[in-house]
C-alpha cells in the first residue's frame, strides 16, 4: 500500500505547529499537520493569553535562588513540587539553577530579547491571513506589584528590560486603579507594558489558523505519531494504531510532549514542563480592559470572550500526574484578594509548559537527521513565539538563513 507522502509533517497542533504549518505551506510545501488532539486543545488552549513582546527576562535568576526557600515552603507560593518527582528529575533541577548565575541569565535575557524584537513579523501576517484580528486586542498589560519589597526585588529585570529596548513604563498606584478601578488587592507599583497584546479565545485563534492553513491546501491527520525514522530521500513517520505517513522533512513541535516522537533527536534533549493552571469566571469578563498580572503570587488575570480567566503558576511535577486541586484553590482565593463579589469559577485546567533548563527554546535541525526540524521549549511565552518560530522553521526547510542570529536556540548547545 502506497503512504501518503507530504512535503513537511509538523506533529503538533498549537501554536507553534500551526504557525510553522502555515509559515512552510506560503514558502510552497505540501504540508501535513499531525496530532492525536484537535487543534488547539492541548497547552495551548489554557493559556494565559498574553502576547508579550516585552518577556525577556527568564525564571532564571539570581533572585529565584534567594527567594526558593520561601517559594518552596510557604503556604501561599506560587510554585509547587513534587518532591518524589524532583528527587527523579535532579539533574534538570541543578540545571536550571546554574542558568540562574547572573552571566547566564543574561545571556538568555540577550537571546530571548533577540527573538521577541521579531515577533510581530511572524504574528501579524498569519492572523491577518486568517482574518483573526477581532480575537486579537492591543490594550497593553499591567504587571503589578503590591509591595515594595517585590518591587524591589523586580528592579534588575526592569533594569533588563530597558537595556534591550523593552517599552517598560513603572507607575504608581493611582494611575494604575484609574486605569482598571474592578481591582481591589493592595497596590504598590505596576510595570505597564504598551505593546502587550492578548487573545479573547486562544482555541478560536487556532482554529482560525488552521481553517485557513486548510483553506489554502494544506492537510491535517488526527494521529499520535509515535517516532520518525529519517531515510536518505524521506522521512518515514510512524503513527499508532494508523498507517505510516512520508514526508521530504518532519518539524517536531508537540510541546512537553516532543520527547516522545522516538528517532527525532528531541529525546535526548533535557525538555522538562512547567505544569500551569487556569480558572474562569464567566460572565466576569468586563471587569479589566487588558491583562493584569500579580507579580508576587505567579499569574495573569486576562479578559476573554467567555470570562475572566486567571491563569499561571509553577507546578513541578511531570506529565502524568492529575491535576492538583490545591493549585485551583491558590488561585480561587487570589481572584477573590483581586476582584469583590466574584463567584466561584466554572472552569479548571491544567496544561503543561515545554520547558529547558536555560529557558531558550530549541529551534534547529536535529543532530539525528538534516530532514529533521525541532521547534519546542517555548515554556511560558509560546503564544507570543509561535509566529516567528514558524517563520524560522520555513526559512530552515528552505535553507534559507534567517534574517537574525538564532544559534541560541541551536539544540546542539545542549550536546557541547
């Protein structure tokens, strides 16, 4: 029996397999988007929404490590470990934690501003294909702080921000309740970022994406591709419990979950996830005009078209395990510390963020396979890189090179 051959198959139906689709079919391919879940169901969807060309400043910090002791044992943190889990992921952890030395951070700060400086190039032109722009809202973002010693502690990534070109306005409390007078948590300071954009229905936007991908010839298989073996013409993909597929070239870009697509060269990379959560109010919506984040407990509070959602926090802790209620409960009672009268919220999810130890994503040819392309590890930001990881991935199937340095992204410094 003949396989169905295609020029590109991209595994993985976000954001950032759905923008690379789009991006590999305008450069001429015949391009298949592969998935055992629909489009736009998985990580995803539960974001928070939040376009943010200004997110350079990475997890990675020397602040983090002074401040793991209470993140780690208080109460009211927003992070969370599986200690049983951690003990198994060690070396992971003492990764991350060396990227949190100042040189390294801002190298990664250098790295990831580079990228961001892009984004709106691989953005723009794909919801304006799509038609998507009334999903899209430019209201900017506030990031508020409601003391001062978390303001303080948040100097050196303004500090960041403002040496690589990052549009970072700091104001005070009167301007930032004039501006969205529904919050009542204490307020000490806000970082308001112009250019923040967010999403009213991340799932809608996806789903636009890839009616239009569909629209102008492109093809989507609902299958859970379970590994690739590269060949010297092809590339053979292996599906459970579905016929094989062929393709001239295969993009890995599942998120948490691209470790699994065995012979990809992306198992052997220290991909890990951030577990993230969110919770919705419907009906709530109207009660901010832009995202609002609350620096000190971890999460963005994001207008949608459905309600409000609030959505974040850190949770180690793996792919497997369940959803943690006690996470759900965090956030519960920070939504009633930032808005009165709120009910409870009707909605609860948990999703999994790509994340690697230096908090730079992998966007690269595999070191298994020139045929094979790797484009995961976008950990908190993958809505705002999608577009422009997309159109790197087209430049790189194409062998073009792209119009800036991405040899950060290299999945070989992994292997140096």
């Amino acid at each position: 029996m003949t396989k169905e051959n295609f020029d590109v198959a991209v595994v993985g139906a976000g954001m950032v397999g759905v923008c690379s689709a789009m991006w590999l079919q305008r450069s001429g391919k015949r391009v298949v988007i592969l998935d055992k879940n629909a489009p736009g169901t998985g990580t995803s969807y539960g974001n928070a929404g939040t376009y943010a060309p200004f997110g350079c400043v990475p997890l990675n910090s020397p602040q983090l490590v002074k401040s793991l002791p209470k993140l780690l044992f208080s109460k009211s943190s927003p992070l969370s470990v599986d200690w049983a889990y951690a003990a198994t992921h060690l070396p992971w952890m003492l990764a991350f934690l060396k990227n949190c030395a100042p040189e390294k951070v801002e190298h990664i700060t250098a790295a990831l501003a580079n990228i961001l400086a892009h984004v709106d190039a691989g953005f723009d032109p794909l919801i304006d294909a799509a038609g998507a722009r009334d999903l899209v809202v430019a209201n900017g973002a506030i990031y508020a702080f409601s003391t001062k010693a978390a303001y303080e502690k948040a100097l050196p990534g303004i500090a960041a921000r403002e040496r690589h070109g990052v549009a970072v306005k700091v104001l005070d409390e009167g301007p930032i309740r004039e501006m969205e007078p529904a919050l009542r948590m204490p307020i000490h300071k806000a970082m308001y970022f112009s250019e923040a954009r967010h999403v009213l229905d991340p799932k809608g936007l996806i789903e636009r994406l890839v009616k239009q991908f569909l629209s102008d010839g492109g093809s989507w298989r609902q299958r859970e591709v379970s590994g690739v073996t590269p060949l010297e013409d092809i590339v053979e993909i292996h599906c459970q419990g579905a016929d094989d597929l062929e393709a001239g070239q295969v993009v890995v870009a599942a998120g948490a979950h691209s470790k699994s697509i065995r012979g990809s060269g992306a198992e052997t990379l220290p991909l890990d996830c951030e577990r993230g959560y969110h919770i919705v109010f419907r009906g709530e919506q109207d009660r901010l005009s832009r995202v609002v984040g609350w620096q000190e407990h971890g999460f963005n509070a994001t207008p949608m078209g459905a309600g409000l959602r609030l959505a974040g926090t850190v949770e180690l802790a793996g792919l497997k395990k369940p959803l943690n209620p006690q996470r759900i409960d965090y956030l519960t009672d920070k939504a009633h510390q930032m808005f009165s009268g709120l009910g409870e919220p009707e909605e609860e999810w948990l999703g999994h963020r790509p994340t690697l130890p230096d908090s730079l994503p992998v966007i690269s040819r595999s070191a298994r396979s020139d045929r094979v392309l790797l484009a995961f590890g976008h950990h908190h930001i993958g809505l705002t890189l999608g577009g422009i990881t997309g159109r790197i991935i087209a430049d790189l199937a194409e062998g073009r090179v792209p119009n800036f340095d991405i040899s950060a992204y290299a999945a070989e410094r992994f292997q140096r």
